[in-house]
C-alpha cells in the first residue's frame, strides 16, 4: 500500500524553519549559559568548545533536530546578544567579543 506524504505549503515550510531557528537559539543559549554558571568566567574558544559540548550532550527532550554543529559565526552572535542582555560581561568591553576575550557571568 503506497504512502500518501502530505504536501507542506510554503506557509508551512516557513513556520516550521522559523520555529526550527528559535529551538536552534535556545539550545545554544541553554548551552552558553550552563557552562557560564559552572565556570563563572571563561575565553571566547574554550566557552565555544564547552558550549558544543554540552550541547551535543544535552537531554533528548530538549530539542526533535539531532547532531546540530554550533556554527562560529552563530556563537559569536549569541554572545554579543547575552552581552547586549546582561547575562555575560567582557572583562574588556572595549575590545570586540572574539578570540582571546574573556566573560564573566551575570547572575
């Protein structure tokens, strides 16, 4: 018996890459900020590294997307937003978030 796949409208598609995006930035925020918490202050690479790390460790139930790549220029963006949001702190604001920076965690 043939399957019948139900056609996605082009609404559709876009709804759920929308809400694919928006998991896709809680998950890196959630893995941002677990590591801050547990480290309290960290360099740019190394919160980039253990960000990916938890991320790619994290409970089944927290996302329906699998074997998600944290993208650099995707990681940076998500720093200066919880920079901008007062949930991270450069310890050298007048230098740009990037390799070499270091953050201390706002509670």
């Amino acid at each position: 018996v043939p399957m019948i796949a139900a056609k996605m409208t082009q609404e559709e598609k876009d709804a759920a890459l929308k809400q694919a995006e928006l998991e896709r930035k809680h998950v890196v925020e959630w893995g941002i900020i677990k590591v801050m918490m547990r480290e309290k202050r960290v360099e740019h690479e190394d919160l980039a590294e253990k960000a990916q790390a938890v991320i790619r460790t994290r409970p089944s139930w927290t996302t329906s997307w699998t074997n998600f790549t944290l993208a650099r220029d995707y990681f940076d963006a998500m720093v200066v937003d919880l920079i901008r949001r007062e949930h991270l702190e450069p310890e050298a604001p007048e230098h740009p978030p990037g390799s070499g920076s270091f953050y201390k965690y706002l509670a």
